[in-house]
C-alpha cells in the first residue's frame, strides 16, 4: 500500500508550460524533519505504487496526480477542484 503524503511547497522553474514549471517538491516528515525530491522522482513513486500525494487546501485533501501534455511529457498537478491556479503551482516556494 503507498504511503499517502502532504506536499507542502514547491521549487518553479521560470518557465510557463505546465510540465516544465515544478521542479520538486516537498514537506515536512511526521518527525518534523523536511523533505524534497524532483518532480520526476515523485512521478516514478507513484508510478510504483510506493506514494500518493495531496495537498491541504481549505482543510481538504486534494490529490496530486500525473497528467501528460500534448507533446507527451509528465508533469504533477492537482486534479481538478475548480481552483485557479493549480493547488500545487499556489503553494510556497521550498526553501
């Protein structure tokens, strides 16, 4: 069963096409130390079945997912909620 984990901020690079725009992620452990791994790290782990992620919005949980761009390439992203922007791309930037 994949462990189920908060994302709490994130690194962007300056590009705009969604797919090239996070470059990691991360949080902080149940222990309080902090983590981060790149977004094609957290693709393959979910791709594993070894995490799934979400972020805490409004006291909700809402997952992360992979979607794919036209041209092929995987990127993470909220599912849609109705929020503009993305959850994700809303979150600080991880220091």
């Amino acid at each position: 069963m994949a462990d189920r984990i908060a994302i709490r901020c994130i690194n962007k690079s300056d590009r705009t096409n969604p797919y090239e725009r996070i470059l990691s992620i991360g949080g902080v452990n149940p222990d309080g130390n902090r983590w981060k791994m790149s977004q094609a790290d957290a693709i393959v782990r979910i791709k594993t079945g070894k995490y799934t992620f979400y972020v805490n919005r409004g006291g909700s949980a809402v997952d992360v997912i992979i979607a794919k761009s036209q041209f092929g390439h995987e990127y993470l992203k909220t599912v849609a909620d109705g929020e503009v922007p993305n959850n994700l791309l809303s979150l600080p930037e991880c220091p």
